[in-house]
C-alpha cells in the first residue's frame, strides 16, 4: 500500500514543496490559458517558443524525478546524459502536437510529485549531483523544481508577472543569483537594495557602489535578466537610466 501523503515531517522541506506544488499549479494555469496556436508564439526566451518553454520544464520535471529515483534507490541517475542530449530534448519536444506537450507537462509534473511523496524520511538526506556538478542533498530537488516552475510561467508570456512569484521564493531566487555573481566576481560595485526592506544584495562594501533599487519583484525579475522595469539606478547620486544590465547569471 503506497502512502498518500508526505513521507517528510521537517517543516521546512514541507513548506518548500508547498511552494513547489503551488508554483507547478500556476504554470499549468498560465498553460491551460493558451489555446494551441498560441504555444507556437514567442516566449520571454531569446530563440524560444512557448513550446520550447513547455517542453523544457517537462522534461526538467523528469530530470528532477531521476535524481529524487536516485535518492531513493542509490542507484546513480544524473538529470541528462549530457548537455547536448539535453538540448536536443527541448528542441525536439517543441515540435510534439499540442496535446502531446501538455501531456508530456502534467505526467511529468504528477510523476515528480509522486517520487517526492513516497521518498522515505531519510532518503531525503541523500546525496545527487545536478547537471551543473555541484553534489547537494535530494532536499534541493525542492527548490530547483521551484524556481523553474514560477520563472518559466512568467517565460509564457501570457500575463504572469514576478509579482506573482511569492516573496519568499523571490528572495530565495535573488539570494541565489547574487551568491552565484558574487561567486564568479561579477558583482564588484554593483549593490542591489530591496524597496521598503533592509534587504541589500551584491557587492555591500563597495565606496561608490552602482545602486539598483526596486521592489523585490523588480529586482529579481532584472537580476534574471528579464528587464529593468520597475528598478531605478544612482551612482553617487546621479541617476542611470536604465538601470544596467545584470551580471550573466546561468
Ligand atoms: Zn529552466
């Protein structure tokens, strides 16, 4: 008899999957939004469509289910063979029939759920290895489902916005991309303030630092790339307008 609930009690790891299933939801809303001729349309990624948009959080779905099996088994199953076997995933699922590619979404996204929900207490304590390298516990499997699903609805261009992303997976994203410049040494003078909040980012101890500031939606949406609306910049005073770009993050 397979166990219908959560195998987890830590709080933390339940509340993080109630983000990651709420997330899952909201794409498949903004998804069942568009008609068919719609996915053929341009998504917020340069060179991709809505279907490729679709397809890749799929088949991310799946690659996040191999690691959670792994956990689950210790029987090694990285998320992609390769890089290249990856992409060649996405760009042939973009070309699947429309029914095909909401299917491929919603059996992929209950799959996933599935393999959470059965993974034993301890497992999640596990160690896997994502395509990036880094070894981290089955735990992160929650968060890097979480920031795909809530950031990709947004890809859809069909009127989700950052500020639909709840503030604590902002802050999370946020947290994570200025770790990842500040790892790389790309954030040198560059200090990012959160409206409203003592929340400040980047290069804190910078003299005369390039101050962008904004709302937390504003400025995670620009920390990914997706545009300097609703952020403002100074320089010792002097406004930069548009902000500038962000530092590359992937
Ligand atoms: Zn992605």
């Amino acid at each position: 008899m397979v166990a219908r609930h959560d195998q987890t009690t830590d709080p933390v790891l339940l509340d993080g999957l109630l983000q990651a299933r709420r997330g899952t939801a909201f794409f498949a809303r903004k998804l069942n939004e568009l008609t068919d001729a719609e996915l053929d349309g341009d998504s917020l990624l340069p060179g991709w469509s809505r279907r490729h948009v679709v397809a890749h959080v799929g088949y991310n779905a799946r690659a996040v289910a191999r690691l959670v099996e792994w956990a689950a088994t210790g029987v090694e199953t990285p998320m992609y063979p390769s890089v290249e076997i990856r992409n060649h995933e996405i760009d042939f699922g973009a070309t699947l029939s429309p029914i095909a590619l909401r299917n491929l979404f919603d059996h992929s996204a209950v799959h996933l759920n599935v393999e959470w929900r059965d993974l034993p207490a301890d497992n999640w304590h596990h160690k896997v290895k994502t395509v990036q390298g880094r070894t981290v516990p089955a735990e992160e499997t929650v968060w890097m489902r979480t920031r795909e699903v809530w950031v990709h609805a947004v890809d859809l261009d069909n009127g989700a916005t950052f500020n639909d992303i709840p503030a604590p997976v902002l802050e999370r994203l946020l947290t994570d991309i200025t770790g990842a410049w500040h790892t790389r040494g790309t954030d040198s003078g560059l200090l990012i303030k959160v409206d409203g909040t003592d929340l400040s980012f980047g290069d804190t101890t910078a003299a005369a630092p390039t101050v962008v500031s904004g709302s937390l939606a504003a400025i995670t949406q620009w920390a990914t790339g997706r545009g300097a609306d609703g952020t403002t910049a100074q320089r010792g005073g002097e406004p930069i307008t548009p902000a500038p770009p962000a530092p590359k993050w992937i």
